[in-house]
C-alpha cells in the first residue's frame, strides 16, 4: 500500500497517472502475501525484492521479507492489474485484497481503503464467492468502459458509476456461506 504523499492520486505529478496493483508472492509456497498499488512499478519491484530489506512502516510485512531475505530469497513481485487511473487505484487494490484473502491467502497488508484487518482473513469457504466477484467485477469494467462513452463529460456521473461499482463489489465480497 502506498502511503507516501508523493505517491498520493492527489499529488499534482501523479494525478494523471495510471497506477499498477501488485502482489508479493511468497516462493516458497506460491502464496500471495501483500497486495499492493504503486505508480512506479519498477521502483516498488527494486525495494520490494532488495537483498537487504527495505525497512518498512508494516512491521509484518519487514519481518516476512526479513525471513525470506536471511533464507537467500526474496518475495516475487507481480503486477495483478496495470493502467489503473489514479482516481481509481485504492478501490481496485481494496478489491485485491479483498480476492486474493478470499482464496486463502494470508495477507500480511495492514487495513486497506474501507477494508477491515478481519476481511483479509479470508477462508476456504469464500473461496468460490471468489471467483464470482472476479467474474462480475470483470462484465461491470466492461459495462463501465462502454456507459462512460455515453455520459455527459465531466467527472461527476463516472465517479458516481465508480461508486456504485465499488459499492457492488463491497456487497458481492461481504456475503458469507
């Protein structure tokens, strides 16, 4: 998770930027352990996977990358989802989170956006609402590109659309067996 006020969608260099949501698999088991957002991939990749960590605020996130660097390893850094408008980044890594906890990952990211610390748990038994969520997420991006050519211009109808969307997801990733 970016943090950093440079890093900010608000931040005048970055404001019209498109971000990337990455992941940092753990290599020894193929797990997702972080989700993250950034506007510099090739920057987040380097202090992410230095051979001596990068200390960081997350103190679980330091400890893990620790371990793995004391083992000769280090996390593998993957982009989830590229060319994310800034406006639009914390909501697409709050679903991230979200999707990659509900396949039983064990995130070690603090709270995300209007994402609870309880809802990066995940479980096996949400593990099919999942793969759902993905699949809905991905018709309604779609239904969003093709309705955002038919709106007034401005920013107010997409944001509210973005909402709506987010508010969906949110609903879709709260229902549990």
């Amino acid at each position: 998770m970016i943090s950093d006020v440079d890093a900010s969608p608000l931040h005048p260099l970055v404001r019209h930027a498109s971000g990337v949501v990455y992941e940092l698999i753990d290599p020894r088991d193929g797990m997702c352990r972080y989700v993250g957002q950034t506007f510099d991939a090739a920057q987040r990749k380097r202090t992410h996977t230095a051979p001596t960590p990068v200390y960081q605020q997350n103190t679980q996130l330091h400890k893990w990358k620790a371990e793995l660097a004391s083992l000769g390893m280090a996390p593998e850094f993957r982009v989830i989802e590229a060319r994310i408008p800034a406006e639009r980044i914390n909501e697409q890594e709050s679903f991230w989170c979200r999707d990659r906890a509900d396949d039983g990952c064990e995130l070690l990211n603090r709270p995300v956006g209007n994402v609870r610390k309880g809802d990066l748990l995940g479980s096996p038994k949400r593990h099919e609402m999942a793969r759902g969520a993905r699949e809905v997420r991905q018709m309604l991006m779609a239904l969003q590109d093709q309705v955002a050519e038919k709106l007034p211009a401005g920013k107010g109808p997409m944001k509210h659309l973005g909402r709506c969307i987010s508010e969906l997801l949110d609903f879709i990733h709260a229902i549990d067996d």
